[in-house]
C-alpha cells in the first residue's frame, strides 16, 4: 500500500512535501537560530588572541645589561614581565649574571617598548629562587602596566596557551613575537640524562632532591624567550614562566633545528618570591 505525507509550508512560504520539506525547514530554521545567538545552540567564538596580544605586549620586556663604553651598549639576555605595582619584573634565575664590571659602569636594566620607541630602567635583583628558576627585579621608574597572575592549578593537558618575547634576543631587535602553546604533560623539570656524559654534579643533586613540576609545552620557544610570560589566550591571566628548551645539541641547535618541545615553571611559584619581597 502507497502512503503518502501531507503538504508542509516551506521556511521561506514555499511549498514542500514530504520529509525532505521537513529536513529542509529545520536546517534552515537552525541557521538562522545560530546567527541570533538562540540559547542551547553556541555561537562559534571569535578568536581572542589578538586583542589580548595588544593588552600583553606594553608589560613584556627585555633583561639586559648596559655599559655605556661597550658596543653594543646593551646585551640582551633574556625576556620579563611587569607584576604587582609595575615596578616588579618577573624572569629566570638563570639569566642573571653571577657578576656585573661596576668598574666600566656596567649594569642590570629592563628594557620597555619596541623597536626604536624603547625605555631603560635601571635594575635590581630584589628576590630569587634558585629551584624554582625565578627572579623577581625591581625597576627604575615609569612603572609598567602590570599582568594578572592566574592559578596553574587549573592548567589542563590539550589546553592551547600562548606565550610573548624575545625569541633571540638582540638578533631580531626589540620586538616581542608571540607563539601560541599546547600543554603536553606535567613533568619534572630537570630533564632525564640519555647518557653518563650528560650527567653533571648539579643534575645528579637536582634529580635526587626531588626536581619540581613544570609544564612540557607543543610549542617552539629560543634561548631569548627564557622569562616569557605563558597566559591563557581569552583572559590573558599569566600561568607559567618559559625557562628551558628541549635541544638535541648545543644552542645553536636550538636555533637551527628546534625541537618544539618547551618548559615553563607555574605562576604559582612567583607568589612566594612577591611575598618574600613584600615582607623584606
């Protein structure tokens, strides 16, 4: 027996019949619903990242030293960022210089701004911690605009970040790029020795003392990115510091062949240096 399904109005007054009438109406009636925001049907959301770029880059800065007999006067060391009051850097431990030459007037600074619009503030480690790979600078005036400090707790394998510096340093000029991340993994930070040659007093005492945690990024970083603030791409809150690339050889490979596999220490580890800071 023959069966038949009765006439349907169209979405847009025209006749249809049957099923595919039907499927035609409500595909159309979900794209408009799409559009208008319909509660329960989620609009795709518009990529965030460059607004937040443009609120990140004015607390992004330079380490370096100045000596003003020296050519270059400034050496690029690393990348930092504005904390707290603005007059607060956060960088690596490792980036600071054991020694400054106060003889020919050389000393620590942060460099502000881009390109040929730069400022230089005068410097001063306030804080540090040697595990943690974290430096806390006190900077000349004006103050920065500050970033927000976020929790890592919260940070998620598969969750896509972003990261802005320096990548190699004065090679590139004074203009910060910007490198989205995926979190891989949390892992230890000091890296497993592939042989005895690799194995250093200080690796030996780190891998015995219980090496913290940090998160292993999908993401390539330079040796000028170390100090890089790591922050979530719709908030820009800050959740970790890059400190370390994976390489295969000496630092030339790390710019040559980069292996995209990065570090970067919690932003929950710059909270006890503020606090040791503020109760000085």
């Amino acid at each position: 027996m023959n069966t038949t399904t009765g006439t349907d109005r169209g979405a847009f007054g025209r006749t249809t019949r049957g099923r595919a009438g039907t499927t035609r109406r409500w595909l159309v009636l979900a794209g408009i619903c799409l559009l208008a925001g319909f509660p329960g049907l989620a609009p795709v959301a518009a990529d965030t990242l460059p607004d937040t770029i443009e609120r990140i880059k004015p607390a992004v800065v330079s380490v370096a030293t100045f000596q003003p007999s020296r050519s270059p006067r400034a050496n690029y060391l690393a990348t930092g960022f504005a904390v707290g009051d603005g007059r607060l850097v956060v960088t690596n431990h490792h980036v600071i210089p054991s020694s400054l030459d106060h003889e020919n007037r050389e000393q620590l600074v942060v460099v502000s701004g881009e390109g040929r619009d730069t400022t230089i503030h005068s410097a001063e480690l306030v804080a540090h911690s040697e595990s943690d790979d974290l430096a806390l600078l006190r900077i000349g005036e004006p103050a920065l605009t500050p970033l927000r400090l976020g929790s890592s707790d919260g940070v998620r394998d598969g969750e896509q970040l972003a990261f802005t510096g320096y990548p190699i340093g004065m090679i590139l000029g004074v203009y910060p790029a910007t490198h989205r991340a995926s979190v891989a993994a949390r892992t230890p930070m000091a890296i497993p020795a592939r042989h005895s040659g690799e194995l250093s007093e200080a690796r030996i005492r780190q891998l015995r003392s219980g090496a913290p945690m940090v998160f292993q990024l999908d993401a390539t970083a330079y040796p000028g990115n170390s100090g890089s603030p790591v922050y979530r791409i719709d908030s820009g809150e800050v959740v970790a510091v890059i400190n370390q690339v994976f390489v295969q050889a000496g630092r030339e490979a790390a710019i040559q062949q980069p292996s995209g596999i990065s570090y970067a220490i919690p932003a929950d580890r710059i909270r006890p240096l503020l606090a040791r800071y503020q109760d000085r």
